[in-house]
C-alpha cells in the first residue's frame, strides 16, 4: 500500500463504535445521562466569556450587540447540526478526531486531533491563569485582602513568579476526575446551577434599572459593527462540542448526545442574549469600557442598585464559571487521548483504565501535570489565542465529515439526521473558513507552527505505531 493511501485510510465506523468503552486494563463506566450531558456541555461553554466579552463587544455594536450574539449563535448552530449528526452515529470518546477518522482518513484525523490538542489543553491552561484575578477580585470584595501578584500571575506578567492559584484550580478539577465521570458530572452540574442562578441574579438587578432610551439608536455601527462584534463574540460559543467527548460514558449516547449538543446550544445562546439585554437596558452602550471588561457585569450591578454586594455576587459567579470550564475541558482532553492512544497513534498509557474507579488515572495525571506546567510557568501569549483557529479547523472537518459520510455509507442508522442536506454542512463549513479567516496574521503564524510541530510528531511517532497501518504491513 503506497504512502498516500496509508495517510487517508479510513477507520471503518463499525469498528470505531465496537471499540466504545473499551480500554487497556479496564473499561470505561456508562453512567451520563441527558441532563448531564447537556450541562457538561453548558459548563465548557458557559465561562468567563459572557463575564469579559461583553465589555469588549458593546463598543462594536452598540445595543444591537444583542443581534450579534444571536448571528454568532446562528452560526455556531450549522457546526452543532453536524456535530450532532456524528455525535449519534458515532457515538464515542474522540469526537471530531474520531469523526475524521471514519470520513477523511487517519492524517485528517491526526490534525484533527492535534488541532483538539490545541482547543482543549491549551485554552483551559489560558482560563486557569485569570482564575487568580478573579478569585483576587472576590477576594477584595468580601473581605478587603487579596493574594500577592507572585502567585496569582504567570512568569511575564507584572509581579508574576509561578501561577499557583492557576495550578490550584487544576489540582482541584483532576482530583474531582480521578473520582469518576459521574461524579465529575455531578459536581459540574453544581457549578453550572450556581454559574446560571448568578447570571439570572445579574439579569433581575439590571432589570430594575432598565431604560428603553439606552437602546437607542439601536444600531449606530450599522450592520459591520453587528458582524464584527458577532466575530468576537462566536468565541464565548466554542465548547458545545464537550458532550461529545463523553460518547463512551453516556447511558444512552445515540439519542442524548446529538440533544445535548442542541441543547447546551439553545441554554447558552438564551442567557447570552438574556445578560446582554438587561446590560444594556441598565447602562448606555457608550459607557462599556472596552479596557475594564474584567469587571463589566460586576460594575453594572453595583449601579443598578447603588451598593457593593451585587458586584460581588457576579464575581463570585465568575469564579465558579472558571472551575466549572477547567473541569469539563480537562475531562475532554482525556478522552480525546484515550481514543487516540487506542488507536495507536500516541502511546498506550493514555488509554489505561483503573479497574476500580473506571476512568483512565495515568492519563488524567498526565494531562494535568502538563496543564499546570502551562498554566503556571509559561506565558501563553499567543499560542492561547491560536486555540480558536484549531477549533474552527475542527468544526469545518465536522461539516465535512458528515458530508462524506452521507454519501459513503447512506445505509449507516442515524438517531439524527442534520437538515436541509447538503446545505447545512457546506454553510457550516464556509462560516468557519470565514472566521478563520477573519483572525490576525500572528494568530495564524502561531496555528501553523503548531501543526508542523504535530506533523512531526505525528510521522515520528504516530504514522509507525498506528494499529490500521500494522495491519496492512
């Protein structure tokens, strides 16, 4: 077999499922349901963004930055059919890696993999370093003290020496995976309860000090200024994918994953547009400080009600959504590897199951450990920022992937099928190449070095390791 046609083999889906769950020394618990699901997904999608974003995307927009959050939801939406189309016929840990796999073969699947790398170690290292500031924000708030810069900032940062609240918050997150992905969902979905009912706190104060007259003109950017800050904003949406990562512990993955992508969609976009109405209607749009986002929410409910105690109820919501994002990510991360290793692409030690508890312990650690020598020792820069190009590589691979799937195996039970195919996933693919390309120069400089550093890794490693290639050897 040549070269090129050992880089696209394909993995056939049947086998991709039957190997669902299974792992070196154990298997995988089956214990997720819908609700679960859906709030894991919300937990990865539902972070600091809304608690920052606003500030930075008011001034783009104006009041219609409320349209933008529903064009960036739209948007997202053509991704999420697709992702939900894939998520119920392929049902397991990889997802869009896994997706690739079984649509564009094991090159695709490997960049694909190595972009999730990016998305999912990553970005949760870049949330965890501001968990510092936030908890110091709390801090001062409640009681009048704040940690030293020394241990709240990373190395480059003003005062910063090692990032220990950074690597807290991680320790913290793998001690809750360690003890099981059910009870990892159950603790997940505490946070996401709290994380929601301060954001509903945050809408009835603003609320009260609603003025229709701050929504006018309700457009002064125009339509640009909506695009634009529908750009920014699509961002605080990346993260839906998270349930899908969860295929081989889900009780009944064929019917609730495809829903909980839907879902977690639906809840995220309503309280986006819910907090960004009741932002604007309690303070005029030319007042959002596009230099003091961090605090944005916080300060428009110390206004709404002429006292301290709202803004530092928000900040502690924004602590909370902190935690609740590095635990589900990191939990993404680990069973993206565990298919990965399975497959023999990385090596064997990701894909081991502790009998006892059911999850694979040596992998959690792992990334773990990896995660918090980012988090806590390196400046992230602009590598942080490249996370959402590797993300949008990976959506645009989704879209394709159910394209190629339709047409290769029409026969193949879908508990979902994507509407209005083929239009859906070509839409959804050429919004994401859109974005893309939409992002900064550097941020693609940055993406490309990735990727050769993962093509490297991939033809020293991966391409000779690989079980479906050991079989045609």
């Amino acid at each position: 077999m040549t070269l090129a046609r050992r880089l696209l083999r394909t993995k056939p889906t049947g086998r991709i499922v039957a190997e669902g769950g299974h792992g070196e020394g154990g298997e995988l618990r089956r214990t997720m349901s819908l609700w679960q699901l859906t709030l894991f997904s919300v937990g990865a999608t539902l972070g600091t963004g809304i608690f920052v974003i606003l500030g930075q995307a008011v001034p783009k927009a104006g009041p219609a930055v409320v349209l933008s959050f529903v064009l960036a939801a739209v948007t997202a939406l053509f991704s999420a059919l697709s992702y939900a189309e894939l998520a119920g016929t392929i049902p397991v840990a990889g997802s869009s890696y896994s997706y690739a796999y079984a649509t564009l073969g094991e090159l695709v699947a490997w960049i694909c993999g190595w972009c999730l790398m990016l998305e999912y170690a990553v970005s949760v290292a870049a949330v965890a370093v501001g968990w510092g500031e936030y908890l110091n924000a709390f801090l001062d708030s409640a009681f009048g003290f704040a940690l030293p810069d020394a241990i709240t900032r990373s190395p480059g940062q003003d005062g910063g020496v090692v990032n220990v609240t950074a690597i807290v918050i991680v320790l913290l997150a793998t001690w809750l995976l360690l003890y099981g992905a059910s009870e990892s969902a159950t603790a997940n979905a505490v946070f996401v309860l709290i994380k929601v009912a301060v954001l509903a706190f945050f809408c009835a104060v603003a609320f009260t000090a609603f003025d229709s007259g701050n929504l006018a003109p309700f457009a002064p950017m125009g339509l640009a200024g909506i695009t634009a800050a529908a750009s920014q904003v699509f961002f605080s949406y990346i993260g839906f994918d998270a349930a899908s990562t969860a295929g081989e512990e889900a009780k009944n993955p064929k019917r609730d994953l495809p829903l909980a992508i839907l879902l977690s969609l639906l809840i995220v976009t309503i309280v986006y547009v819910a907090v960004a109405l009741a932002a604007i209607g309690a303070m005029p749009w030319q007042d959002f400080d596009p230099e003091g986002t961090e605090a944005s929410l916080s300060h428009i409910a110390d206004l709404a009600l002429g006292a301290t105690w709202p803004g530092l109820i928000v900040s502690f919501g924004a602590v909370i959504a902190i935690a609740s994002v590095v635990l589900t990510v990191i939990y993404g991360q680990t069973r993206i590897l565990f298919a990965m290793s399975r497959d023999g692409l990385i090596p064997r030690v990701f894909q081991r199951v502790n009998p006892r508890r059911q999850v694979p312990v040596l992998n959690t650690l792992i990334v773990a450990a990896f995660i918090s020598l980012l988090a806590g020792l390196v400046p992230l820069g602009q590598l942080a920022e490249a996370t959402s190009i590797g993300t949008l590589f990976a959506f645009a691979i989704v879209n394709v992937g159910v394209l190629v799937l339709r047409y290769r195996s029409p026969e193949l039970p879908r508990s979902f099928k994507t509407p209005l195919f083929p239009a859906t996933p070509v839409i959804g693919a050429i919004l994401c190449v859109v974005v893309m390309a939409g992002l900064a120069g550097v941020t693609w400089l940055a993406f490309a070095l990735w990727m050769l550093v993962g093509l490297i890794c991939y033809f020293l490693y991966g391409y000779g390791h690989s079980r479906l290639n050991a079989e045609v050897s």
